[in-house]
C-alpha cells in the first residue's frame, strides 16, 4: 500500500492539498488516517463522481439564467433616476437618504427586489444634500448598474 493514492473530495479548504468541493488525490494513509476521520474529505466512489457531473450541470444552467437576470435587471435600472423630496434649508436636508429608502423607491417605481448589500452609495454614507448623487447597485461580482438619485428640498 506504500505510495497508493485515492481520490477523496474536500468537505473543507484545506492549505496545500485544495479547496472546499474539489477532488483531489491524496495518499492512502492521509485519507484514511487523517482527512475521512476528521470529516474534512470523502471517498470519492462512483455515486459521488455523479453528483459531481450532476452539480457541474446545474451550476452551468444557473450561470446562464443568472447572466440573464443581471442583463434584464441592467436594462430596467441602468441609468434611471429616483427622486425623493425632504425638508431641509438650502443645499442641507434634515435626515438623509439611506440604502433602506433607496430600495423602498426602486421596488415601488421599477417593481424590482434589491437588498441593502446591493447599494453602493457615494463614500459608503447617507446622501445629506439637496441634488443628484450618482450610486451604483453591485448585482454581481462583475457586474454593476448606475442610476442617480435627485433630492429636491421645501421649506
């Protein structure tokens, strides 16, 4: 059994043998003794090899319907515009605009669900002054939308 390797998926990210999900090969003894005990790995036996093909599938699937989600969330959002009016004195507003309001604006005009991570406003802060401030929504890793909230002041 000297040398015997097998190949075990990772249940945990482990420094220099891999990533959480990944298969790997390892040597027999580091399997038997040390990863399957521990619960960082599993014997990869041939039910596991197609779940493996299984999740691959859907995950390409997923990809591709999200990629169209992203495309159609951008074509609604991108570049439109918010208006919100408050009380306030010149420039300054008493209070301020908020990720929260933002949302609440977003899904009453455009009917479109957005969570708090999502906005990214101007220096990570309440907007506190009358005009239009560009933000972006992070939609995903690669991909965000501008739009531009304009907040109007009365006495």
């Amino acid at each position: 059994m000297a040398g015997e390797k097998i190949l075990v998926k990772l249940l945990k990210r482990l420094a220099g043998i891999g990533k959480e999900g990944e298969i790997v090969s390892v040597s027999h003894s580091q399997a038997k003794n040390y990863l399957i005990p521990k619960g960082f790995a599993i014997e990869v036996n041939k039910q596991v090899l197609v779940q493996e093909e299984l999740d691959k599938k859907k995950k390409s699937l997923n990809r591709v319907t999200n990629i169209e989600e992203r495309q159609k969330l951008a074509e609604i959002l991108h570049m439109k515009e918010i208006a919100f009016t408050l009380r306030g004195h010149g420039e300054k507003i008493f209070g301020g605009i908020g990720e929260h309001e933002i949302i609440e604006a977003i899904k009453k005009e455009f009917k479109v669900e957005l969570e708090k991570k999502n906005i990214l406003l101007p220096e990570g802060h309440h907007i506190k002054k009358a005009g239009r401030t560009d933000f972006k929504i992070h939609v995903s890793e690669d991909t965000y939308i501008r739009m531009t909230v304009e907040v109007r002041v009365w006495a």
